[in-house]
C-alpha cells in the first residue's frame, strides 16, 4: 500500500466579525444580545482529519459587550470553510459565509 499521512498544523487564527441574530433576546440584566452564542464551521475542502463534522466554537466575546453583533472565534485551523452562526438555535440555519483562513 502506498499512503500519505498529513498532519494538523499547529498554527491556529481567529475569526472575527459582526453576526446580527434576526431574533435578539434581552437578558435579565436589561441589554439586549444581538449576537451568537456558538458558530459551525464545516470544512469545503473536508478530509479524514477534520472527521466531515462541523466543529462548534464557542462565542469568545463577553455577552455585555456584543449588542451590535460582534463574534470571535478562537483556534481555528487554516483551511476554507462555511461559517454558520448557531446553526441549531431552533433547527433554523440564519445564514453562512465563506472564510479562507490562512497564514
């Protein structure tokens, strides 16, 4: 047999942006979150190692501090992905982009 075994690279990014939700809920300390609490990234190029499953990232700005939509997502590897912000909040998909993450 004849493989070829690639490896994670060990540099990881972050992404970052703004991702207004269609449906903000004020919080019971009176603001009101307009952001995400998770994002799914999906692979476009998708291969053994990333296991053809998104991967779920936490929203990395603080709830107090992201009224406007703002995210960050941290230790993403490079690669092109789809970017979907909490694709499971109520089992609707509220949009997606594509993001080139690269050195």
């Amino acid at each position: 047999m004849d493989f070829s075994i690639r490896t994670a690279p060990a540099t990881f990014f972050k992404i970052s942006g703004t991702a207004l939700n269609p449906t903000p809920v004020p919080s019971p300390l009176g603001f009101v979150d307009r952001s995400f609490n998770s994002f799914a990234l999906l692979s476009v190029d998708a291969h053994v190692i990333d296991s053809f499953a998104a991967n779920q990232f936490p929203n990395a700005v603080p709830a107090n501090n992201r009224g406007a939509g703002e995210f960050e997502i941290r230790n993403v590897r490079p690669g092109i992905y789809e970017l979907y912000p909490d694709p499971l909040a109520g089992g609707v998909l509220a949009g997606r982009t594509i993001v080139d993450v690269n050195a």
